[in-house]
C-alpha cells in the first residue's frame, strides 16, 4: 500500500507545479506591463557629459597644463618675476636659496597632478633635511614632499601627510632619485561673508597609485608651530616649496572641478 501511495504523489506532484505556474502566468504579465516596472524610467539620457581624451602618459584634455616638462611660463618666483628654478630634461628643478615659486592662476577645487623627485645623494642628510619641499593648496595647506625612503621622522611630517596635521595611511614612497606621483583631489574651503568657516577643506591624495589620504579634513592652515586655525581668503595659486633640496618636478597640471 505505500508504494500505491508514493507512486500516486510522484504522478499528482508534476500537475500541481505545473498548475501554480500557470496560475501565477498571467499575475507576472501584468506586472511586467506596469509602468513603474519600465526600466526605461530610471534611465537619464541628458545632460550629455562632456568627453575628455586621457592620452596614455599625457594631460586629459580639459586640464590646464601648468608644467609640460619645458615650459614655466604658468609660473612666477614668490617675490613675483621669473621662475628661480632650473628647467632642463624634462624637469623643473629647485636651485637652494632661491625661494619658491607659484601659479599665477589661482584655484578652489582641483584635481591636481604632480610627479616630483628627490636627489640621488643622500649621505649627511636625514630626516626633514632629505629631499624636503612641499605643495601648498591656495599657498595655505602643505602636502609634504619629502625622501622618505627608509628615512625616519615624525609620521605626520613624511611624504604624504598634511604636514603637522595628518599622516599618511602608508608610506608609498620610491627610493630617491625615482619619479614618484601624487594625486590630489583639494576641496576647497568656504567662509561666510562674515568671516566665519562654513565648512573646512578637505584633500584626497594617491601617492605613486597608492590612497594615503582618504577625504582627510583639514584644521587650519599649515604651521609650523602651534595648532593650525582657518582664516577667510579666496580662491588662490599652487605654491611650490623651495626648502634647501634639489627636488625636482614634471607633469603638473590641473582640472578645475
């Protein structure tokens, strides 16, 4: 008798599925025929973005180019005038003593390229006496550049911190005399007419491909001693740092975001 029973389910088991299937067949129909079922809702077909060529090796299109390797006529000593620096083999190279140098456009928020390096000769120089330079956003806030390749010194001071404010997340650093890339996502901050800060500035960087600042906020403006505080100012140049080191820089450029 079970076995009459087992093959009387397997027979009736097949009818029934097929059943509900049927059943449910004109449900789903419908349901796909509801306009709140038309993918075509939820797709956004303008504005158009704009295209822009990224050529392997070479600026996107829409960056302002402000060092291609020969030209630094973007830039202009900090006491005004001529650049101070060197500019040979591809390279813009920091003379000792000479001072810095910024754009003479001024900037908000950026996408900002640089390739820089420090000297091959290091023997006599350690800690923030190796290689040491900085990129200053609106002149205010330092990304350090510095040779910290199996070179010790305070972390919130090494290549790819926020100096004296934010460390790195890694040291991503090449030994010297390599080319080594950062790339900066700088977010501007924003004051009231009053003076007062509505929100503080904000940096992303990627050094050498590597992310050592994650959307870090910002305290104030770089200094060197004491607690770092805003005060209001507009939309100002990049500045370069010269800080007794023959760094050199390449490839810099710019997107205006």
């Amino acid at each position: 008798m079970g076995d009459q029973l087992m093959d009387h389910a397997m027979k009736i088991t097949p009818l029934l599925i097929a059943a509900s299937v049927l059943a449910a067949a004109p449900a789903f129909a419908q349901a796909n025929t509801e306009p709140a079922r038309d993918p075509a809702k939820t797709e956004v077909w303008t504005p158009v973005p704009a295209t822009v060529a990224t050529p392997p090796g070479k600026a996107p299109s829409d960056a302002i180019v402000l060092f291609d390797g020969k030209d630094a006529s973007a830039w202009e000593s900090e006491q005004g005038g001529r650049v101070p620096w060197t500019v040979a083999d591809g390279a813009m190279t920091i003379v000792p003593g000479s001072k810095g140098i910024r754009t003479k456009q001024r900037f908000c928020d950026i996408q900002l390229h640089v390739e820089w390096r420090t000297p091959v000769e290091t023997k006599g120089f350690d800690g923030q006496n190796r290689g040491n330079s900085g990129i200053f956003l609106q002149e205010l806030y330092e990304l350090q550049v510095l040779d910290s390749y199996n070179n010790p010194t305070y972390a919130n001071g090494q290549a790819g911190s926020i100096y004296k404010q934010a460390m790195p997340l890694v040291n991503a650093s090449r030994a010297p005399g390599q080319w080594q890339a950062y790339d900066i996502l700088w977010k501007a901050p924003r004051f009231s007419p009053g003076g007062g800060l509505i929100s503080p500035a904000r940096i992303t960087v990627l050094h050498n491909g590597v992310l050592v600042q994650d959307d870090t906020v910002l305290a104030g403006k770089t200094e060197y001693i004491g607690a770092p505080s805003y005060s209001p100012h507009a939309c100002a140049p990049l500045y370069l740092q010269e800080h007794d080191s023959k760094v050199s820089y390449r490839n810099i450029w710019v997107r205006e975001l």
